[in-house]
C-alpha cells in the first residue's frame, strides 16, 4: 500500500519504524544492568581485569587479558597441531545471528568484531576451565596460576551479569577441541572452578564439589543459557531439592516481616550454626534459627548484586533463592550487635574488619532486594518465628535466662536468695504452727 501523501508525518515516521519491526519473538537473556541497581554500587556489575562478551569489549582497563586471550588461542592451535583459525572463525560465523540476538542492549561491533570476539573470549573461558582442572595442561610460566590475585579476579568477572557469552558458543567450542580426558566435561569444569573459588566469598563450611557434581548430573547444556546462569541453577537447585524433601509451605499463609537479631534473642529465640548445609538451608527449630555459616567478604556483594541482578530477569516465577536468602539475612543485621552476636554464634565470618562494616554492607545491599512473585522461601519460617515472639511463656523464659541465669554467679546468687526465701517461709510455717498448738 503507498503511503498517504498528507498524511500526518508523525504517523508516516512510526509507519516506518513499524516496518523493521520483526515479526518472529525471540526473548533475549543477556542485559545490561538497569539503572536502578547500577547507581547503588556501580564497582559492582564492573570487570576488574576481564571482559567477556561485547559490554565491555575494547575498555581500556581491560586490554591486559586481550593478550593473554591470543596466548590461549596460540597454544590451543599449538596443542591441537593446527595452524590456522579458520576452522573455528567458520564455526563462529554460523552463530552470529542467534548469538546477537542474545543480547537485549545496543553492541558497537561490526559482524568481523563481533565474531573474532566471541572466538577470543569463548576459547580463553574454555582453556582457562580445563587449565584450573588439568593442571598437566598449564604453562608454568603463566601469570594467572602464579598470581592467586589474578585467579580470583578472574573468577569474580566471570560471574559478572554483564559480563557473560551464550553457553552454546561455549559448548560449540569446547567440543571443537575436547581432549580425552574424563574430567574434560564442560559442565563439571565449570563447578569444580566455581566450588574451588566460592569460599573466598562466602564459606567453606557448605557442601563440597562432590554435593553440586551429583546436582548437575542430568543438567542439559540446551537449558544452560550462560555461566552465571549455570552457577544460579546449581546453587538454587541444591536448596529446592530440600525444599521437595519437606512440607511445601503454605504461600498464602499470613506472615510478617522479623526483628533483627538481638530483638529476637532478647525474645528468648537461640541461633545455632547448622553444620554442612547449602546456605539456603535455614530452619527454625524448638526456638532456635539454625543458620548455615557464611563469610561476609570484599567480594561477597558484587557476588550477591549480580546473582540478585541474574534473577530479576529470569521469566519463571518461581523462587528467587538469593534474593529471598539476602532478605532473610537483612532482616537480621540492622545493627554492628546484630553482627557480634552472629559472630559470636559461629555463623556469621566477618572478614571486612568491624562489625560496623559489615552492618553498613547489608544496610546498603537491602535497597538491591524484593519479595519475588513466586512466594517468599522463608514465609514459613518467618511466620514461626513470629509466633513465638508473641507468646508471652517465652518472653518470661528468656527474661529469666537473661537476668538470672547468664552467669555462674548470677545461678548461685539467685539460688541463695531462693534458698533465704524458702528459710523465712518455713520459719513463718514454723512460728504460725507453735503459736497454733499454744492455743
């Protein structure tokens, strides 16, 4: 149909915008992080020395790990004895459409750009992986297993929210230059890098790699949509499968939000450290909250940020694992006391130095965090919590424990007096009883 010549030309403007406008859906699963999140820690969602992907391809800051990227591809080429890239640059550009589409943010690279990018980073990922397993593969001289700095840098870019490439570009690879290894899985390369690292950031208390290699064990690349993906699902799936195994809380149960953590054990509540548990796995349990270890670290916010940034994109609603976890634990620290007495517990690790650090770290991560849509993980567990705070036996109990019982001298005073009382009551007895039998 040709256009109206008088037509209005706002009309004949959006006419024409509506024309480029696909018809096919395709939902992209790769962002940018929005601005709500970026202004409250913008170090955060930032690569220290990495970049993957096209975000943050060609920053400044960055270019040290491009060269080592061309090393990685060099000594791929040298080990598997070929002497050119083409066969793998091909393998690339037949992924080009459905890679760029992944990406729901504007990339400033050219299609050659774009492919020579995700041929550096995907293969640099994929050798950095089977390096940190099969150490027989490393070069001794290589900076980034001689400097621990450099490793952890890694790792924590990795996990970036931006900083991601699609996982089939990765498995594309990796099988293009699989070596006949067992442990030579990209799947189980990616846990075992991700549960020799994680206890820099939260604790090294919680299940080993052995709990998250027996989780993914029927995981499908297919449904794998990038690293962090991968690391969420494995996390998460360890705490649901607790879940399964228990009465599935009632969702539309009334319940209220809890006072922090010296409001509660003022209310007679008990916090113990639960031994070997995923870190979602928290219980309240005959008056006491059993809480799995965890270390508050430089790191452990951009390690939560982009975790909580991963799951406000996720289209199912379904439990939000991390963000419901920071709810519960921002619920508790308000103050440093919240802190020392966690930290007294055994459950909380303050690595960050007072706990007046680590009181402002969870002040300012509770702005990043929100009930999610499908149902709070811990409405259960927070609506019994409640309950007992109510019940006014409890109250008393805990007062007397408070002020009567908190020291051997207190327990021995307290006695006395009671024993005193119990003297001046059967001299009362006494004295009442003789003067009854004079009469």
């Amino acid at each position: 149909m040709m256009p109206n010549a008088s037509a209005d030309p706002l009309s004949l403007r959006l006419d024409e915008k509506l024309t480029h406008v696909s018809g096919t859906h395709f939902e992209p699963y790769i962002y940018k992080i929005h601005d709500r999140l970026r202004r409250q820690s913008e170090k955060a969602y930032e690569p220290e020395i990495l970049s993957i992907g096209p975000y943050h391809h060609g920053k400044a800051n960055l270019r040290m790990m491009e060269a080592h990227k061309l090393l990685y591809l060099q000594l791929l080429l040298k080990r598997t004895d070929e002497l050119s890239v083409d066969r793998y640059v091909v393998a690339m550009r037949k992924l080009l459409t459905r890679a760029q589409r992944c990406y729901a943010d504007s990339i400033n690279l050219s299609e050659d750009e774009f492919v020579e990018m995700m041929l550096l980073d995907g293969c640099f990922v994929i050798e950095f992986l089977r390096k940190f397993s099969i150490t027989i593969l490393r070069d001794m001289r290589d900076p980034i297993f001689k400097m621990d700095w450099i490793l952890h840098s890694i790792w924590r870019d990795l996990m970036l929210f931006e900083n991601q490439l699609p996982f089939f570009i990765l498995v594309d690879l990796f099988y293009m230059t699989k070596i006949p290894d067992p442990r030579d899985n990209i799947v189980d390369l990616l846990i075992r890098l991700y549960c020799s690292v994680r206890e820099q950031y939260f604790c090294s208390m919680s299940p080993g790699p052995e709990w998250f290699l027996n989780i993914s064990y029927g995981v499908s690349t297919d449904n794998v949509k990038h690293y962090l993906d991968l690391v969420h699902h494995i996390t998460s799936s360890s705490y649901a499968k607790i879940m399964s195994r228990r009465n599935i809380p009632d969702m539309e149960k009334r319940w209220d939000y809890i006072r922090c953590a010296t409001e509660l054990h003022e209310a007679g509540i008990r916090f113990k450290k639960a031994k070997h548990m995923p870190m979602f796995d928290i219980k309240f349990v005959n008056g006491a909250i059993e809480i799995p270890e965890f270390a508050v670290k430089e790191k452990t916010d951009t390690i939560f940020r982009n975790l909580i940034a991963h799951e406000e994109h996720l289209q199912h609603t379904g439990p939000k694992y991390f963000t419901d976890s920071l709810t519960f634990l921002c619920c508790l620290i308000n103050s440093a006391k919240d802190v020392s007495l966690l930290r007294c517990c055994g459950i909380l690790n303050n690595m960050l130095g007072d706990d007046e650090a680590v009181s402002a770290f969870f002040s300012k991560a509770s702005t990043c965090v929100f009930v999610s849509r499908g149902g709070f993980c811990y409405s259960d567990v927070f609506h019994d919590i409640n309950v007992y705070c109510k019940c006014r036996h409890n109250i008393w109990k805990a007062k007397l424990r408070r002020d009567y019982f908190n020291s051997p001298w207190k327990i021995i005073s307290f006695l006395g007096v009671v024993f005193l009382l119990l003297l001046s009551f059967a001299q009362t007895m006494l004295s009442g009883l003789s003067y009854l039998c004079q009469k």
